[in-house]
C-alpha cells in the first residue's frame, strides 16, 4: 500500500535482550534523567505565593467606569456589545430619571450590563469601541470557580467603587 507520509518508523519486533528483559538498564535511565532535572531551573513557580511578571498589555477583568462625581459613565449604547467578536456582552438600556442625575452622567444608562467571562477571550474590542471611557480591562485575574453562573459578571461586580463613598467609609 502506498505511504500517505514518510512520518511512519518501523516497529521492531526484534526478541528483547537479557538486559531489556531485567528493566534495570531502562529504570536507571528513566532515574537519571529525573535526578538531571532536579539541579535545572524549575520551569515552574509555586504560585500563588510566587507570581510572574505579567505583559505590559496584559489584560484582566473588565470593570465599568464612573467619572470624577461618581456617576456611571456607561450609556447603554450598546458599542461594545456590537464590537465584541465573542458575543460576551448583553444590556438593557433605562431612561434617566429626574434626581437621578448624580447617579448616571447621560440620559441613557444601563440597567443592567452583563458580561460572560467564559466568552470572552479578553482581546479589548469592547475597551476600545466604548466612547465614553466606560470600559476597560484591568489588571486583575479572573478568580475561578466551580460554578457556571459565577463567571457571569452582572453590573455590581463590575462597576467601580463610588469615589465618594469611598472617601467617607476611610
Ligand atoms: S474583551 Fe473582547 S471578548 Fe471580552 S467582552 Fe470585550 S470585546 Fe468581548
Ligand atoms: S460600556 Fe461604553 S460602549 Fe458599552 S454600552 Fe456602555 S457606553 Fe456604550
């Protein structure tokens, strides 16, 4: 039969040797090639008590912006969803109301903004399509979990604290 590659090596079906049969030869040098490895650097680090330095681009969880009063910058205009190659990002846009003016800076804002982490491949589209500055990618990790809800980030776990009540809480 004609050979699709020449990637494929004979078998050899030769009788094992005395000293094949004993394993010995082959045990000392599955041995060796341990005892060898324990004097190279670890290509490993035992996180999480050691971390390695992270890329200059690296990029984290999202987190949703207020600006300087604390008011939620996001208008709900739904940017982001539409640059997100993933299809991550869902929301549900509400019409400001009077009052509500020092907790939205536009007359749209989201009610609800969801992210699903387990979508995402955290490429930044959605950071970089927002015209508010209303989403970034931070620095920090994704925690992981056991449960699939978990990794739906709702608008509470996103936003950032209220600058104002931070101040009042130290
Ligand atoms: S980082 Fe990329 S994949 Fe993740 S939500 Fe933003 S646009 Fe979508
Ligand atoms: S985060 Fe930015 S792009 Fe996304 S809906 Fe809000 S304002 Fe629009």
């Amino acid at each position: 039969m004609e050979k699709l590659t020449n990637r494929s090596a004979p078998v050899n079906r030769d009788p094992m040797t005395f000293g094949e049969k004993i394993y010995l030869p082959a045990i000392a040098k599955g041995l060796s090639i341990t005892i060898g490895h324990i004097f190279k650097k670890k290509a490993t680090v035992s996180y999480p008590e050691e971390k390695r330095p992270f890329s200059p681009v690296f990029r984290g969880l999202h987190v949703l912006n207020r600006d300087e009063e604390g008011r939620e910058r996001c208008t709900a205009c739904g940017l982001c969803a539409l640059a997100c190659p993933a299809e991550a990002i869902t929301m549900e846009a509400a019409e400001r109301k009077p009052g509500e003016e020092n907790l939205y800076r536009e007359e749209k804002y989201a009610a609800k903004y969801e992210i699903n982490m387990l979508r995402c491949i955290f490429c930044g589209y959605c950071e970089e399509a927002c015209p508010k500055d209303a989403v970034y990618l931070s620095e920090t990790i994704m925690p992981t979990n056991y449960t699939r809800d978990s990794f739906i980030y709702k608008k509470e776990d996103l936003l950032i604290p209220h600058p104002k009540m931070q101040q009042e809480t130290k």
